[in-house]
C-alpha cells in the first residue's frame, strides 16, 4: 500500500515535508448496505466526496474535523461515498488542494460517480468557482453546508429569517464567483435542489447586487422588530429579578433533554445536529422554591459561519445576558475538550465570557470512565448527569442554586394575611430564612432584593 493510500487513523505520524498526497479517510461512507435500508432514505439529495486541507494539529484532529463534516453531510441529506485529506502549509489560494490534486480529486470522483465535493473550510469565492471548474461537479464548502441544514431545521418565523440572512450575507460576495452551480440554485425550504441551495429563494448569476442588499436591509428590520419583543420579555423578568440561566452547549450534547428533565418542558429532543434552533424559555424553581428561568439555545459547533453568529445574535443574547451558563458536554464524544474550546469561542464572541459557567458533562450513563476521570481533573467544578436516567440532575440542581446570584438585603417583617402576595414574592423572589405564623400576620425573615425590601418596609418587624 502506498502512502497516498494509507487510511487516516495508522499509528504512524506523516511527514508534511515528505507526503502531500490526498490520504483517505477511513470509515466515512454512509453507502446503504443492503437493500432494505432504502425505506430510510426518502430522498437522496447527492453523493459526495469530502476534502479536507490539514494545515495544523495533529493527525487525530484531522480526522476528527473530517469525521464531523462527515456527520454534518449526512445531516444536510447526504450520502458520504469517500473523504480525503491533504497536508499543507496552507489552503492553495487558487484551488483550496493545488490543482494537481484537485485533478486527483476529479478522479476520485468519477470513480464514486459522484455529484458534489464538500471541503472542509471557507472557502473564497475564487476558490469555490477554479475548483469547480476542475472537479466539474458542484463545490459546497462548510459554511454553505451548515447554512443548508439550518435551513432544513428552521421552523417558526424568526428561525427562518434569521437562517435566510446568513445565507443572503453569504451569497453576496459570490454573485458572480459561485459559477454554474449558484445559478442552478431553485428556491424553498423543502426545493429539490439539494445541499446549499434551500432557503432564500431562487438566486441566478445576474441577480443585481443592490436588490439582494435591499433584501438584506428588509431581512434586519424584520429581526429587529422580532428582537424587541424578546427585549420587553427579559426586561420584565429583570425587573421581577428573576435569574436567567442558559443552556449552551456543541450541537446534540443534549441540552433539551437536559431542559426537559430539569423543567418537565417538552421541548424537541431528536438525536440530530442543530436540532433545536428556535430558544426554548421555561420557568422553574430551586428546590428552595425561588424561581429562575432555564433557556434552550441554538447548538455551537467549531467554525460556526460568522453569518450565522451575526444572524441569530439577538437569539443567542439569552446566553450572553444570563446570570448562569450551563455549559453541555456530550462525555460519550471522542473529543470533549475541542467541543469545550469551541463553544467557550462561540460565547466569547457573543459577550457572554464574563458570565459565570458551570460545566456539565452529560450522558455520564454512556461515557468512558477514563474520559469522566479526564474531564473532572481539567474541570474540577463540572457535574457529571445523565440526562436520560437522571443520573447527577440532584446534585446539578444544588450546584444551580448555589450559582444563582443571591439578594444582600435581610428582612424580618410581618405581613398582614391580607397581604399574601408579599409572602408570595419572597418565596419567589427572595431567599427565605424562616416563617412563622401569628396572630397579626406571617413572621418572615428573609433575604431580598432592594425593590421588595422597600415594599416590605412598613411591616418591619423591628
């Protein structure tokens, strides 16, 4: 077996000096195996080939890139046939690969008859129209493929708009670099076009500029309209001071089945990438009874397309403006600690660094012991759950109310049973020390927030 052969995931280290070929990746194919699995794929929307430039990390992150574009592919409707990686210093500026590897590619798929070559990267517009004139078959970088299935998974009105933006910001600047394949482009969340070209309706290769910027302008008015609506509900859980805590997290570590098991929602649960898209807000209670409002967001992923964190950044506000990041890690993944690096960027970018975090590592049921051991050496403060059996949400919940931010202001005052109300909203929302019932009223020493203390004044116990 030559080297160019070898299968990613050999022992041995490549020489970047001595290897440039295109080197195979193992165990990408989705191919069906026997008839019978036809029923499970309604509609086959292309047969690709993915590449890959590993310009820097080790073997085992190469790999590991490829295998999750392998997933997203799938995800998007697609059947995986074959992956190849080449070491470079960096992308070719021309080609992505160079174009003697980019006729290699040709080869490979001519011998896959395959329809569509996904590269692992942003690539330039200059880049997507030279390797397609080389390849001959349609170019899909990954942001183009991540654009594609938040297109799919988009459901109300905002997620749609929002998903419509990035693909329009995207498209901008390869009106005319996209060559034949964006003028082929048919128009539709559920159009037969396949992977890249749902969404934003048909775009052909002459669509003037200044229209698809005015359509841009119409798609940012509409979002900020939607975005007041979201403001006016977080203003008024502010001013009821009631702590918002978010679930963030790398796309299926399973943050809605956490939200479902910590709040009885019944937010979406399905074992796919970007699942959930459109923020899930419940309200719920520690086990002291204060309550505090849990927020599903949209799934992270490494490189998310800038678009698509500009597009959905009111949505993801709800994680930058909390008073608690419950950061989701699936333990079962073979790399953890990437998807940790990854989400801890996406939030950085968002604002929200400086909001305290408390790491969970979910489905603990299923996850290797050693990774478990692993992860709790470099977090100390994690809590490993499981999502599915409930496994650690106990302890998760005390940890919850620990983070929350606590009212400073102490109170001993007893309200009149007129006034039950009052007695209501310390439960709510303050921390409440102790309670006593007396003639004149209920005796309750508790600690609130300033607003409350002032209302509670005039039944000062002292």
């Amino acid at each position: 077996m030559t080297s160019a052969q070898r299968p990613l995931g050999t022992a041995d280290a490549i020489d970047p000096t001595q290897e440039t070929g295109l080197h195979h990746v193992a165990a990408l194919s989705t191919e069906l195996q026997d008839v019978s699995e036809v029923d499970q794929r309604q509609v086959r929307l292309e047969r690709v080939v993915l590449v890959g430039a590993w310009t820097s990390g080790t073997l085992e992150d190469a790999e590991s890139s490829m295998a999750e574009l392998a997933a997203l592919a799938e995800s998007a409707g697609a059947l995986v046939l074959d992956g190849v990686i080449q070491r470079r210093d960096k992308p070719d500026p021309a080609t992505y690969i160079g174009s003697g590897k980019a006729q290699e590619l040709r080869e490979l798929v001519l011998d896959h008859a395959a329809d569509t070559v996904v590269c692992d990267g942003e690539l330039s517009p200059s880049q997507l129209v030279r390797l397609e004139e080389v390849v001959k078959v349609k170019i899909v970088d990954r942001t183009a493929l991540i654009l594609d299935i938040f297109a799919q998974r988009a459901t109300s009105r905002e997620g749609k708009a929002q998903v419509e933006l990035a693909q329009m910001q995207y498209m901008l600047p390869r009106l005319r670099g996209w060559g034949q394949s964006l003028s082929r482009q048919s128009g539709g969340s559920g159009g037969g076009g396949g992977m890249a070209t749902r969404g934003p309706g048909e775009t052909k290769i002459e669509t003037d500029r200044r229209r698809l910027r005015e359509k841009v302008s119409k798609l940012r008015r509409e979002l900020d309209g939607m975005k007041a609506g979201r403001d006016l509900k977080r203003q008024e859980r502010k001013r009821n001071k009631v702590p918002a805590v978010a679930l963030a997290g790398y796309t299926n570590a399973g943050k809605s089945s956490l939200l479902n098991r910590l709040t009885g929602a019944d937010a979406l649960v399905q074992n796919a990438l970007f699942a959930t898209l459109d923020p899930t807000v419940r309200r719920t209670q520690t086990q002291s009874g204060r309550s505090y409002t849990l927020a599903d967001t949209v799934g992270f992923v490494r490189h998310l397309p800038h678009q698509l964190v500009d597009a959905f950044r009111s949505t993801l506000e709800e994680v930058a403006e909390a008073d608690l990041i419950l950061h989701v890690v699936d333990g079962t993944h073979p790399d953890p600690e990437a998807q940790i690096e990854a989400v801890r960027t996406v939030i950085g970018e968002i604002g929200g660094a400086g909001v305290p975090e408390l790491l969970v590592v979910n489905k603990a049921d299923a996850a290797p012991r050693d990774v478990l051991d692993r992860l709790a050496e470099a977090e100390p403060s994690a809590v490993a759950v499981s999502a599915r059996t409930g496994e650690g949400v106990e302890e998760l919940l005390v940890r919850v109310e620990e983070a929350l931010p606590h009212p400073d202001i102490e109170v001993e005052v007893v309200i009149p049973y007129t006034h039950g109300h009052l007695v209501a909203r310390v439960h709510e929302e303050g921390e409440l020390i102790s309670e006593a019932h007396e003639e004149e009223g209920t005796r309750v020493r508790a600690k609130v927030e300033e607003d409350l203390a002032a209302e509670l004044a005039p039944y000062s116990a002292s």
